[in-house]
C-alpha cells in the first residue's frame, strides 16, 4: 500500500518526463506492473537544484525484472546484475540508473551487512539513512509526480539539517559507515548536523571498527573533496571519528607553552592549509600532500630556550610516514602516494630560495626534484602561509614571486624539468665495454652533478666529453667501434 506521509508535488509530470531515460522507466514499470519511485539522493539533488546524472529507483517487485526491462528499451544502454545484492544498474549515455527492490532490513551487532527481506515503500524508506535521502518520487499512472517524504525532508533541506528518520542511535549502531556519510553530507552540502544525532555520532564512534577501511577511505576522500574541506575534519574531530581513523592528524591538535613561549595549533593551520589549497585546485593528491605536509611535527617538535619551538627535518621525517599511512588507509600505494610524498619532502624548499644570494645550481636541483610537479608545489607553498598579520603573509606572497620568477628564468635557459643526465648508464657501460658496475654510477652521478651545479651545459656533446675524460682519470679506454 502507498506510503503518502507529507505527500505534495515538487515537479509537474512534463517535467519529470523531460528527464532523459524516465519515460523508458515508467513505460517497462507499467508494463511489469510494478510500483516504481525515484528515491533517495536524486530527489534531494532535484530540490537543491544541483546538476546529478545518478538516479535510484526503488520498485515493489524485482528490481533486476525492472532494469532488463529498461535497458531494453534504452538503445546502447549496458546492463549490470547483482544478485547477491537484488539490484541492477544501467548505464546509458552518461547516466546511471539503479534498481533495487522495496526492502527492510535488520542487523547483528558483528556485523553492518543487514538481513534483507522484501518489503513495502514505507519499510524502504525507514532504512535510508538521513530524511534527505528518504523521499521518493512516483511514476505510477494514479498518482504520477507525487512527492512521497514521510520524515520532512523537505523541510530539513529548508533547514539545512543532517538527521537520520529514525532514532540516530540505532541508526548509527546498525551501519556505523552513516555517521562518515552524515559528515560527508554536511560539508559537501555545507548543512548542520541535529544535535541528536550528532551526539549519537559520538557515542557510537567504537562502532567504525566494523566498518573496511577501503569504505572509510572512500567517504574521507569525498570529504577532502568539499568546497571547504576543512569543516568536516572538524566536525570528524568533535565527534571523535577522527581519533579513529586519522590518529596522525589528531596529534597535530593543541598548543604548548614553555616560559611564555607557544607554537600555532598544527591541526588548524592545517586545516586553513587545506582550504586554502581547495580553493586553488579540485586535485585530491594536492589536498593530501596540504593535510600531511607538517604531519610529523609533533614527532620532531623540541623546545630550546633561545629560540623557542623548532621542528627540524618535519618534511624528511613526513615524507618517510607518507607510504605508512596510505597503506594503513588503504589509498594507492603508486604514483600518487609518490607524488604525496614528494610535495611534503619539498615544501619548505621554494622559501630557502628567496635570497639574492641563492645561486643557480639550488634552482637547478629543485627544478630536478619537482619536475612537473613544481607548480602544485608552489601552490602548497603559498597555501601555507596561514599568518593574520597580512603585511607579513604579503611579504611572503613577494617573495614566493621572486623564486617562481628564478624558477621560471633557469627552467628555460637549461630545460631541466623531469631532467635525466643526457648520458645515460648503458651510454657508459657500452662506451667502455663495461658490465654493471659501482663506476658506472660514479660517472653517472659525477656527470649529473656537474650539470645541476652549472659546471657544464645540459646537452649531450658536453656530457660525453665529461663522461671520456672521467673514464680516462679512471683507466678506462673506450672500444673502438667497428
């Protein structure tokens, strides 16, 4: 029987059939004669007016009947079935639709897989997990275009509200992934959290535990990806989820004082950094490398009574706990935890550069330690000025000017982004009928070296006269080609 709590209208019919695939859907559901409803984060997105091509359909029926149905009525479309799961998903064009079947579902304590069993509208939308994500849309011929939203979602989008449609601690304690989700929500929609539910929140944080760690790294990356992403970190660390997933990051939190003598709160100027960065760049790696470029401040932090606070060697040490910690949170341990690691070694390098004083060859070996990276570099150095004295974050803004404009004078001169020496180690070995060998990478290290300090040009006729005469100071003869 149709659920029709808070039933209304939030788009005409003709509307709803000028959505691309619709009329295929409600045709195929008419003919199986099934009860079909858009649900969940379409119909938010649809309120909100935000651009989404992701709709969930909910059918009293199969929905794996309902999708074979559809796609064969959407020339080009490409079906998959999950029958463990009951559902199925459509692509077509660039949409993607998913069917599942009206349901209720119970859960054990060990577990957040629930117990399934068919059931009506109403039981479907009693387990989705926030009341912005329980209304529903019918297209059934007697009431099409009907608004379905027992628990006033509506009304919590006017009110920019997170809360679950039923009672958070139960809601939590079943499938504690909601509470990542509700974080996610709030800052990705820029929303509060009700107050019970958020405290629900805390008091089921234990509960991530059941929870993969791909899935929590899955919710954290759609986080750092929010326009602000540093307001779900702080709300992630009020409501103690932070301390368990991200224990590293939690440490960067506080402030301490000796004679007088304090440091900033590592944990929100990174947060700023973060921001700062979001502004600049949707490049979720970028963002890491902001959110772990002091993370070993705290391991590295002394106090000395002349200078205060120090944090020496924070960005070697950083770099070294990068590959831990993506392999702890199961992010990719390839290019990107590569190019992660590489930003945070090298943040504090472009600011050494500023003095007239500098001379080339500290460019030159930037230059060849960024590579192609050099510009997300600058960026996350310029992020990083987080200080609220502005003549002090100008002074900064000039100087980082200054390197980007040497940065840019030697890159040109001497072409060494991404550089690799012009001679290369098999050049040397087939020059003096060698094998592999440790003077092989001293003649290749030499003639590098001899390259970034300036001592001769990046080109190849230089380098093989340096690489002969090397080999001569060694008593080395190159063969003679016949």
């Amino acid at each position: 029987m149709l659920f029709l709590h808070n039933m209304a209208t939030v788009i005409t019919a003709e509307e709803l059939k000028s959505i691309p695939a619709l009329p295929a859907v409600t045709a195929a559901a008419g003919e199986l004669g099934q009860e079909t409803y858009i649900i969940g984060g379409y119909v938010r997105d649809l309120i909100l007016k935000r651009p989404s091509k992701d709709i969930d359909f909910v059918t009293l029926g199969s929905g794996i009947a309902l999708a074979e149905a559809v796609a064969g009525k959407l020339p080009g479309s490409q079906l998959a079935v999950f029958k463990n799961f009951g559902t199925a998903l459509v692509k077509w064009q660039a949409m993607e639709l998913e069917f599942v079947g009206a349901r209720k579902e119970s859960y054990r304590s060990h577990s957040r897989k629930p117990v399934v069993e068919d059931g009506t509208l109403e039981d479907d939308q009693n387990r989705r997990d926030f009341t912005i994500n329980a209304m529903a849309i019918s297209l059934n011929k007697d009431n099409y275009g009907a608004f379905v939203d027992p628990f006033k979602g509506r009304e919590d989008l006017r009110k920019r509200l997170i809360k679950t449609p039923l009672e958070p601690g139960i809601t939590f304690s079943d499938d504690p992934l909601r509470m990542l989700r509700a974080v996610r929500f709030a800052t990705q929609l820029d929303f509060d959290i009700e107050a019970d539910t958020f405290a629900a929140i805390s008091q089921n944080a234990d509960r991530l535990q059941i929870v993969s760690q791909e899935r929590i790294a899955d919710e954290l990356n759609k986080i750092i990806l929010a326009g602000t992403p540093s307001y779900g970190f702080k709300l992630l660390f009020h409501a103690g989820l932070l301390h368990r997933i991200f224990p590293e990051m939690v440490a960067l939190h506080g402030v301490e004082d000796i004679n007088g003598k304090s440091h900033k709160d590592n944990f929100y100027h990174t947060l700023q950094v973060l921001d700062n960065v979001a502004r600049q760049s949707d490049n979720l790696w970028l963002r890491w490398a902001a959110i772990l470029h002091d993370i070993a401040k705290p391991a590295t932090k002394r106090f000395n009574p002349k200078v205060g606070w120090t944090f020496h060697g924070h960005e070697d040490k950083g770099a070294r706990m990068v590959p831990k910690i993506f392999r702890r949170m199961k992010l990719p341990l390839n290019e990107h935890m590569r190019y992660v690691r590489k930003l945070v070694r090298l943040h504090l390098r472009p600011i050494a550069l500023v003095k007239d004083t500098i001379t080339d060859s500290a460019i030159r070996r930037l230059l060849f330690e960024a590579g192609d990276d050099i510009e997300d570099l600058m960026t996350l150095c310029k992020a990083d000025i987080t200080s609220k004295n502005h003549e002090k974050v100008k002074r900064y803004l000039r100087n980082f000017k200054k390197v980007e404009q040497k940065l840019k004078d030697v890159e040109e001169r001497d072409n060494l982004r991404n550089f690799q020496p012009p001679i290369s180690g098999k050049d040397i070995m087939d020059t003096f009928a060698l094998k592999p060998d440790r003077i092989v990478g001293e003649i290749k290290d030499t003639i590098r070296e001899a390259i970034l300090e300036g001592r001769i040009p990046n080109n190849y006729a230089e380098a093989y006269a340096l690489m002969l005469a090397l080999g001569k100071e060694k008593g080395l003869t190159p063969v003679t080609k016949e």
